[in-house]
C-alpha cells in the first residue's frame, strides 16, 4: 500500500544531529525534500509519490528535514545557523556515498535542493517543486508569515491560510518551538546563482499555488528549466497524483 509504513533509518550530521531519512526502491538513487511543517512519509509516501518513482526503477531517499519528522528537534540556537538544511543535505549525500544521482524537493525542500546547487552539488537532474522564485530570492517574506503562525498558535479564524497550516502542523505532530528556530535559517539565493544550475530541472507547481510566488519565473531563469503544472494549490497538490507522476515521468524521461 502508498501508506504502508517505511521504518527509518539514521545518521549524524555535521554537527552530530541526529537525522532520519527513508528509502523505498531500487535503482538509481532519488534525494527528495519535504516541505515546512511536514515529513519524509506525509510528503512523499502518504499519498503515493514515492511508489510511483520507485516503480520507473528509482531508489527513493527521503530525508526528514532537521526539526522534522523522527530527526532531531534541538531547541538552542546553535543548532540552526544559517544554510543548516543545505549543510544536512550534503551530510546526507555524503552518508549515502552517493556521487550520480538526482535531488529534489517540495516548498521548503525545493528551496533547500536549490541552496544545494548554489553550493555545489552535482546531481544529475532536479526537482524544484512547489517553490517560486519570489520563495528563492526573497525567503524573509514567506518566514514571516509562518513566523506568525508559530508565535500566534490557536488564534487563528478557521478557514483562513494561516488557520490550514496550524491544522496541517497538528497532523504531523510538529515542534512549534524548533520549527520557529529553522525560519532563521533562511539564506536568500540570487538569480546568478540560480542560471548558473545547468542541469535539467523540472519546476513543478500546483497550478492554484502562488504561495511563494511565480514557478514559470524560474523556470523561466533556469537555463535548462521544465514547467509542469499538476492540480491543486500548495497544499492540495501534494495529496494528488499527479505531482508523483510527474517526478517519475521527468526523471525517467530525462
């Protein structure tokens, strides 16, 4: 089954951090980041994502971001400088003893694959999902809205965005208190940065999800971007098939 548990497996960081990811699969090896708030098994095995890759001969590796998931959740300072997530991905990478191989991510996970090509890595191909180049280039906005979220807990009227996301963080049984200290993390990656990421890159977007602003901008400024758009706004796209469909058609065609 899509939602059938996968047990985690472990490993430390740069700075000892302990960090949980996730493989189903065989074949060539796939890096996929979650979302803000989320987790390795409800961003990409929940609703099927993984199965789909996997089943194109994929080996699918799913961290859970820092603060996230069954990783470490520190709550001192010192455990979240600047470009943690990026650093966490390489020490991933470099646990793994992978060198070929292809990374990608949804919102915060996007951002994060595109930090990581900002600072060398070398997969072979990308997936910059649910992310727009507003959310790349100017992280200090989206922060701030869920920087309101976490220090305004349970005030929210239902049904507004910010009422969603505290609902969606009650589901994944998130840690308010480190979660607010990965929002000082953020690192802003210039448009120089980003059309210097000559690898082919699929920027998937739901087609409602303007949340961090215009995907077919990057795309646009990647000099080997693919726009696909599949159901659904930053939310709801996750939850919907095609988003997996879409991954594991680019990576197998490409």
């Amino acid at each position: 089954m899509a939602n059938s548990p996968i047990e985690p497996l472990f490993f430390d960081s740069f700075d000892g951090t302990r960090l949980a990811y996730r493989e189903t699969g065989e074949g060539r090896p796939v890096v996929l980041l979650h979302g803000f708030f989320s987790n390795a098994m409800t961003n990409w095995v929940r609703y099927g994502h993984a199965a789909a890759i996997a089943a194109k001969g994929f080996r699918v590796i799913m961290s859970d971001l820092r603060a996230h998931g069954d990783s470490a959740k520190p709550h001192d300072a010192a455990s979240y400088p600047p470009d943690v997530l990026m650093r966490d991905g390489f020490a991933l990478i470099e646990h793994l003893g992978i060198s070929d191989y292809d990374l990608g991510g949804y919102s915060l996970g996007g951002r994060t694959t595109a930090r990581m090509m900002a600072n060398g890595a070398t997969p072979r191909r990308v997936v910059i999902a649910g992310m727009g180049l507003k959310g790349l280039t100017e992280t200090a906005g989206r922060g701030g809205h869920f920087r309101n979220i976490l220090t305004n807990l349970g005030s929210f009227a239902r049904g507004t965005p910010e009422w969603l996301a505290e609902a969606f963080l009650k589901t994944t049984g998130g840690d308010p208190v480190a979660l607010l200290q990965i929002l000082d993390t953020f690192v802003d990656t210039p448009i120089e940065a980003l059309r210097e990421i000559e690898q082919r890159t699929l920027i998937l977007s739901g087609v409602e999800d303007h949340d961090n602003g215009s995907a077919a901008e990057v795309a646009a400024v990647l000099p080997a971007g693919v726009l696909v758009e599949t159901p659904g706004g930053h939310m709801s796209a996750v939850t919907k098939p095609e988003l997996g469909v879409a991954i594991a058609d680019f990576l197998a065609a490409a």
